[in-house]
C-alpha cells in the first residue's frame, strides 16, 4: 500500500457501498425466501472481492531492475 493507504480504505469503500444499498432494496422489494439465498450469494461475492483486493493492495509488486549493460 505504501504511503498511500487512503486508496485503499477508498476502493473497500466504493465495493462496500453498492453492497450496502443492494441490501436494503432487496429487503425492501423481494419476500423473505427471495432475500435470503440471494444476500448470502452477494456477500459470499463481497467477501472474496474485499479479502482480493487487500491482497493486490497489499502484496509486493518487486522492482525490475535496469539494464546497465549498454549495447552498441
């Protein structure tokens, strides 16, 4: 993450904030044996894209280094 961490406490934020919203209108609108497999399924999906993007946020990406060798 770097020096830059807010990005990452933005982009868990604009995952969690569809999920959020998706959940009060299927409350809102579905019966309650529509709601439940289908927020399960949803949060199964949230889970895994949340715990997916903290490892690519926080995994190394390495450093290629340069070529020094001068070829003419």
């Amino acid at each position: 993450m770097g020096k830059k961490y807010y990005h990452m406490y933005f982009s868990i934020f604009m995952v969690t904030l569809p999920t959020a919203v998706m959940t009060f209108i299927l409350i809102k609108t579905l019966d309650i044996s529509v709601y439940i497999p289908l927020t399960i399924i949803m949060y199964y999906f949230y889970l895994f894209s949340s715990i997916f993007l903290f490892i690519a946020g926080a995994t190394d990406p390495g450093i290629l280094e340069r070529n020094l060798v001068r070829i003419y």
